[in-house]
C-alpha cells in the first residue's frame, strides 16, 4: 500500500512550517499567493492527498462546539435604513432561518448593514478582518438589484436571493420558476383560461425576471384568444392597473403581494364570482388562493452551505457558482374557484 504523503513531509520539502503548508492548502489569505501557488504545486507533484477520515473528524468537532464558542457569521443587509428590511415578512423569515439553523450549527450571526455612515468598502474589508470574521451571508436586497465589490478572496461567501449581480457567488433561493409554472397549471386545473400577470417593474427585476420567464412559457400552452401581456408598468399606479384589466379581461390574477388584490376589491368585482385572485407568496393563515413559499428553509439552506465551503476552506468567488433552489408549494384558500 502506497504511504500517504503527510503536510510535515511537505513543510520539510518546502522549508515551511507545517501550519503554513495547511493554511495555503485551505487557500488562506494571511499565505502570500505566490507561497500558495508554491506549496500547492509542491504537494501535486508529491502525490498529496487530504486524509477524507480525519477530515470528516475536523468537521464533526467544529459542528458540536457549544453556541457560545461558535464562530460569527456576517448577515450582511442593503437598503436605505438599517431595518427597512424588517419590514418585509419573506426577508423576517428567511433571517429567522438563518439564525436558527447557525446556532444550531455552532454559529453565531452578527447583522451589519452595507449602508453604515462613513463607512467605505476599504473600511468594511478592514473592519471584518480585523474582528476575524470571514464567512459571509449577503441577505436579499429589499429593492432593485445592484453590485458590492468586497476583497472576496477573503472570505467564505454565500448570496440569498438574485438582488445583486455582483459577486457572482454560490446562491440560495426560492424558485420563483417553478412557483409561477405551479400557480398557473392550477389555475387551468380549475378550468381558468385567460389568466393574467401583475408585478411592480421594480420586483420583476429584483426576482431577476424569474416570474415572468415561467408566466410567459406558460403562456405558449395556450390558444392565442387566452394570452394576456404581463402588467408590468414603468409607474405602479392603480390607473394604470384599471385600464389595463379593463383591456384585457382576466379570468384571475396572479400577482406577488396584496396590491391587486385591493385594487380588485375597489372595483367592485366579486373574488372569486367575477375574477379570481392569486398571490405568489402566501403567509400562513392568509385567506388568499396562491403559493407559500418556504423562506425560513431558503435560510437554513443559504447556512448549510456557507459552513460546507468554511469546512472545505473555500473562499473566493467560484469560477462555476452553485444555485441552491427551494420549492413552493401550491395552497387552495377563498380568492379562487
């Protein structure tokens, strides 16, 4: 049997300290590149391979240490005031996911917010190294979508959702494709035809057109008397809503929040007698027809992964980033047939 080359071994061919030769091999910033690229080099053409025992022992001990040892984690949040992204349920939800699952882990979450005062992307990179952390949750951005250039090859990092471009990082999120396809084969499951579409610009673009992309698929199943364009305006304004519903005639709405649903409402019209309503993301206990989609599990999700890449010593931004996707799943309430 081949002797399993060990990191002494390599220290000794290096003529490095073995704690340099395992913190180059984990890819650790604090190893100069090129000393990385060197003992990585060295231990390929040594035949070094990772014991797959021992390691699977490393990680089982960091997953018992007690919460209060637990490494931190960064929650890191956008938007125009530290807890505006309180306000939204789904953003509540997954947060509380995240927390769970990383103190069930031996974690700890620590919240900063991008938008801090006086703080620049120079002083946030020097801020999170100094404090020791470098694992990172980029929360969704509660609006719009946007880019952040932290010195990503410090850290361990995961995004939750598609409202940043950049970085192009390992993702987490709800399928708002398959969320959308289920809303609508329900919906002709119950005998609807011409169903109709309506999001803010601002969301559709948030969600990175996934919504739309399913609802337009969708739509290539049906006879051209049964297509309704997606109300998808530059300005969200009840006016403009009225007059495109008086266009087009839906049979029922599908739509993300309560907006519609109160505007319908304002009209006069029967839900579900004369039209029927459909919300993309239902809260537990909403009387409204739609999808419930699981955010707390997209949040326990996002934390399994990012421990998986600090226990695989992966940081940096992936040449083939990952996307991790929860289903919803469909609820029947009192908006439809």
């Amino acid at each position: 049997m081949t002797k399993r080359v060990t990191l002494r071994e390599i220290a000794l061919a290096a003529n490095v300290h073995v704690t340099t030769v395992s913190l180059a091999l984990r890819n650790h910033p604090r190893i100069p590149k090129t000393t990385r690229e060197r003992i990585k080099a060295l231990a390929e053409k040594m035949n070094y391979r990772p014991d797959s025992a021992l390691a699977s022992l490393m990680v089982y001990r960091q997953s018992v240490k007690p919460v209060h040892e637990g490494s931190p984690i960064v929650y890191l949040t956008g938007g125009n005031t530290r807890d505006q992204w309180k306000q939204e349920r789904s953003l509540v939800e997954i947060y509380n996911g995240v927390r769970s699952r990383a103190e069930a882990r031996g974690y700890r979450i620590e919240e900063f917010w991008i938008n801090e005062p006086g703080i620049t992307l120079e002083r946030w990179n020097q801020l999170l190294v100094a404090r020791g952390i470098d694992a990172i949750l980029i929360a969704p951005w509660i609006r719009g979508r946007g880019h952040l250039r932290l010195e990503w090859s410090r850290f361990h990092c995961v995004k939750i959702g598609h409202s940043l471009v950049y970085p192009a990082a390992h993702t987490v999120d709800n399928n708002q494709y398959q969320c959308m396809q289920l809303a609508m084969r329900r919906l002709r499951g119950k005998g609807y035809r011409r169903i109709g579409y309506a999001i803010q610009k601002m969301e559709d673009e948030r969600l990175n057109h996934l919504y739309k992309a399913a609802y337009l698929v969708e739509q290539g199943r049906c006879k051209p008397s049964e297509i309704i364009p997606p109300f998808i305006p530059p300005t969200w304004s009840k006016n403009l809503f009225v007059a495109w519903f008086e266009r087009y005639r839906p049979e029922v709405l599908i739509c993300p929040d309560d907006d519609v649903y109160q505007w319908l409402k304002s009209m006069n019209l029967g839900i579900p007698a004369e039209v029927g309503c459909v919300k993309l993301d239902c809260a537990t206990g909403e009387p409204q027809s739609g999808i419930r989609q699981p955010h707390g599990e997209v949040g326990t999700a996002a934390v399994d992964l990012l421990i998986s890449l600090i226990h695989s010593h992966e940081r940096g931004l992936p040449p083939n980033p990952h996307l991790i996707q929860v289903t919803g799943q469909w609820v029947d309430g009192k908006t439809t047939r």
